[in-house]
C-alpha cells in the first residue's frame, strides 16, 4: 500500500468560526440542502458526531458514485480542526484502502483560510491518474465554494 497527500489552500471573506460550523459540523443536512444534485443524504449511523463517529453518504442519481461511509477520526471544535476518512462505499474506486482528510479553518484577513490535507491510500502499487485526482479536487473547491456561498447568503 501506498500513500499519495496533495495539500489544498482555500480563502474565504467567511470568518472560520462559521465556515467550520458550515463545512465540518452542518453537513448532514446542509449538503443536501446546498448541493442536491450531488448528496441526495447523510445520515449519522454510529456515534454523536464526533471522533469515532459514522456517516453513511447516498450521493445523487446523477453521480457517478452511489454511496460512502466516512468516519470522524478527529473534532476539535476549539482549534477548527476536523479529520475524516473515506472508509468504504464505490467511491473508493476498488483502488483505495482510505481516503483521509485533515481539514484546519484559521484567521486570515477578517476571513479565513483552509488547510486541507488530503491522503489517498492505494491498494497495492496501482498507479493513480493526476486528471482523476485533478478531478476530485475541483469537486472539493465546487463544494466548499457553494457552502461558502450558502453561509454569505444565510448569514
């Protein structure tokens, strides 16, 4: 097995208080809601939501994917700190073991900027495509920029 991180920066004018509150600690109901073209639920099946915690995922009938379980590894709702992993579920590709997420929201300009460290855990020594992954980064950005959008909008 192998390990592959790629590092993502992301601004925003949203303080990261409640860019944290939007993108770590609302998604259950506020993906849906903001992205129904992409997540049709998600819904807590093991835990209170926090480190331990379980979610199972039912993307949209217009995703090429039909569902994923995440698990909370780490919550620190103090630092705006929040780790999960892909643990299971087609989106994995049959390719990864995990796909981990260490995402950390900080002060930046009256906004806020975040740190997102990805880590893809390859199955064997597959070899993994730069469009693909490419790919699901654009995915990322298109996500948190309409939940940045969502929080402008409904403050």
């Amino acid at each position: 097995m192998g390990v592959v991180t790629k590092d993502i920066e992301l601004i925003s004018t949203v303080p990261p208080a409640k860019m944290f509150q939007a993108f770590c600690l609302d998604t259950d109901e506020l993906f849906p809601k903001v992205l129904p073209q992409a997540f049709k639920s998600i819904e807590l099946v093991e835990g209170d939501g926090g480190a331990g915690s379980i979610k199972h995922i039912t993307f949209a009938e217009t995703e090429r994917f039909k569902h994923s379980k995440h698990r909370v590894d780490f919550l620190d709702k103090e630092k705006f700190e929040y780790h999960y992993s892909w643990i299971e579920g087609d989106a994995l590709l049959n390719i990864f073991e995990k796909v981990s997420y260490e995402i950390k929201f900080e002060a930046h300009h009256g906004g806020s900027v975040c740190k997102i460290k990805v880590k893809f855990f390859v199955v064997g020594d597959v070899q993994l495509d730069e469009n693909e992954l490419e790919e699901g980064k654009e995915k990322f950005v298109g996500l948190f920029r309409a939940v940045e959008g969502y929080v402008l909008t409904n403050p």
